[in-house]
C-alpha cells in the first residue's frame, strides 16, 4: 500500500485566494452602498407621488365643483374680492 501524500498548498494560491475575497469584499460593499442610495432614492419618489396624488386628487375635486355658481361665486369673493350688488364690502384698517 503506498502512503497517501499532502499535497501542500502553495503560497501564491493562498495570497491569490485571498485577494480575490478581498476583491469580492469591496464589491460586496459598493453594492451595499448602491443599493442604500436607490432605496433612498425611492423612498423620496415615493413621497413626491403621494404628494402630486393628493395635488391631483383636490384639482378634480375642484374640477367637479367647476359648474357649481355657489363655488364659483366663492372663488370670486375670496380670490378677486368681488361683491354681489347691493352688498358692501368691509376693509379692517386697523392693522
């Protein structure tokens, strides 16, 4: 029977081996922190659509009321200061 033999491993294996995994690591990690960006990234997309949902959502509401005379004549008053006739308009000068 003949004795089984180790085969030693050679260093340049060895410092090969362990760049590589070093390589691997540093990789591993510029990944990390791309992936940490895009979620932040998103998490800000994602409250800019909530916010344009919302813009939109009170548009069509205001969109609805548009043939309603009781709303516009709201707007009027509280946007352009118009007053029906016969009314009176009263300014608080005491400011």
């Amino acid at each position: 029977m003949a004795a089984k033999q180790k085969k030693r491993t050679s260093p340049l294996t060895i410092v090969v081996i362990l760049l590589l995994l070093t390589l691997v690591g540093v990789q591993l990690l510029r990944m990390q922190d791309k992936i940490e960006a895009a979620e932040n990234e998103q998490s800000g997309l994602e409250e800019q659509l909530a916010a344009q949902r919302q813009e939109n959502a009170s548009l069509e509401a205001a969109l609805d009321k548009a043939d309603d005379p009781e709303y516009l004549q709201d707007l009027a008053r509280d946007q352009l200061g118009y007053v029906t006739p016969g009314e009176k308009d009263f300014y608080d000068v005491s400011n």
